[in-house]
C-alpha cells in the first residue's frame, strides 16, 4: 500500500484526537505512490464483510468527536464497482453512503458525540477483475473535537481491574475459619467526581454475601475526578472445602 499497512504518510491530526491512518484488510496492498493502492476485491455483486480498507478514531478521555463530513479522493483502474462505506456504531450493519470512484464528501454530521473508539468501513465489490486496482488517494474527516460533558467512570482493582460483572475468587478456605481482609481499590477513571451514594452502604456485593464482611471504614463518600481513589476491605468469613466467589 505505498508506504506500509496502516497507510500514515503525511497524516495531520489536531490535538485530543488519536487516529490509526488507513488499514486494508482481506484484500491485497498494490504497489502505489503514496496511496493506499489495493485489488483483490470481490467481483461478485454482494458485499464481502472481510475485505474493507478502515480509519479508527479515537477522542481522549473526556473529548468527544463531533463529525461533519469525509472527504477523499481516489483512482480505480477499471471498471464500474460498489464502493460504500460503513460504521462500528452499528457494527457495520448499514449504508452511510455508496461511495464515488473517484472521490466525493460524505456527509458524516448525524456523527455527533462521539466519546470512545469509532472505526469506519470502506468496503469495494462488483469489481471487473481480481486485478482490477482502487486507490484512496488522499482523505480527511472534517469536525470539532471538544470537551465532552463530564462523567465519572468507575474501574475496580484486585491485582489488576475486574471486569464489569465480573468476580473475584477468594480462594480455598478451611471450615470454620475466617480468612485475611482483602483491600479493594476504586478507581475514578473518568473526567468528573465520583459520588459513592449508596444507602446504608455505600458498597454492595452479590453472591454468598452471609459469607462476607465488608469494611467500608477507608471508604470515601466522594472519588476525585481523573485519578482519584478509595478503598473497601472484604473478609471471607467461612466456607466449606472449595472456592468462594464474589461479584
């Protein structure tokens, strides 16, 4: 693909945006002065889901991405293929537009706050030959990328983040007896203060809970905005031979 797969040669990006230049996948990378040159596409008059060239963009926590438009330019070889272009927003199920072999503007503006990793699909077929060739030759994504309204964002740690809904095991623990208290850290990844508003407490578990102690004398009411923390201890009380689990 001219100079290498992501193609980034000569890419500018403004400030709060990270971007990933323009991937192929499935079909072949072509021999191309700086362009993203490319053939192995489907001759047949469907779509081919595997075979697409690609633009990840991703706005910085607490940023959000308001689209306008794409604006590309391009050079096919032969031919009259279907050229469209698609959105993870909805896991690539939909037309956002069929595309011009030669280049166009696409409207993008009902891509408005956009706070996570977006990728766009540009997918080719009904192409006249396996070696029939499409280029994208230059392109650019037109917006604002601004400050986004504050959230908080909550990240649980144990040795490392549980997942949302996940569990945590405790381990094997003899009957009778009760185990060491094990610190849990919260964490507020997000961009605005983290109110822990639980009433009478301000942790909860499910599971085996007449199994557990928690002791929330460590634990903010408030986590900082960012990089704040607070902790919560959890003691396993007692248990039969075998595992105990806690979500």
């Amino acid at each position: 693909m001219g100079i290498g797969n992501p193609f980034t040669s000569g890419q500018t990006v403004v400030p709060n945006l990270t971007v990933s230049g323009i991937g192929l996948v499935g079909a072949t990378a072509t021999s191309g002065t700086n362009r993203a040159n490319s053939s192995n596409w489907p001759t047949v008059a469907s779509i081919d889901l595997t075979k697409y060239f690609e633009f990840i963009l991703t706005p910085s926590p607490g940023y959000e991405i308001d689209f306008t438009n794409f604006i590309y330019t391009s050079t096919l070889s032969s031919g009259t293929p279907t050229i469209v272009m698609r959105s993870s927003v909805d896991s690539f199920g939909a037309d956002i537009a069929t595309l011009s072999t030669t280049g166009a503007t696409v409207n993008l503006s009902t891509f408005q706050n956009i706070t996570s990793a977006i990728t766009f699909r540009v997918y080719v077929y009904n192409m006249s030959t396996t070696g029939t060739t499409w280029s994208i030759n230059d392109f650019q994504f037109n917006g604002d990328v601004v400050i986004g309204t504050p959230v908080p964002e909550m990240n649980v740690t144990q040795g490392g983040s549980i997942a949302s809904g996940g569990t945590n095991a405790f381990g094997n623990q003899e009957n009778g007896t009760s185990g060491s208290a094990v610190t849990f850290t919260i964490q507020n990844t997000g961009n605005a203060v983290l109110n822990l508003s639980g009433t009478p407490n301000k942790v909860a578990i499910t599971g085996n809970t007449a199994d557990f102690v928690i002791n929330e004398t460590a634990t903010t009411a408030t986590v900082a905005a960012t990089s704040g923390t607070t902790t919560f201890t959890v003691t396993l009380l007692h248990k039969l031979w075998g595992q105990e689990l806690l979500s």
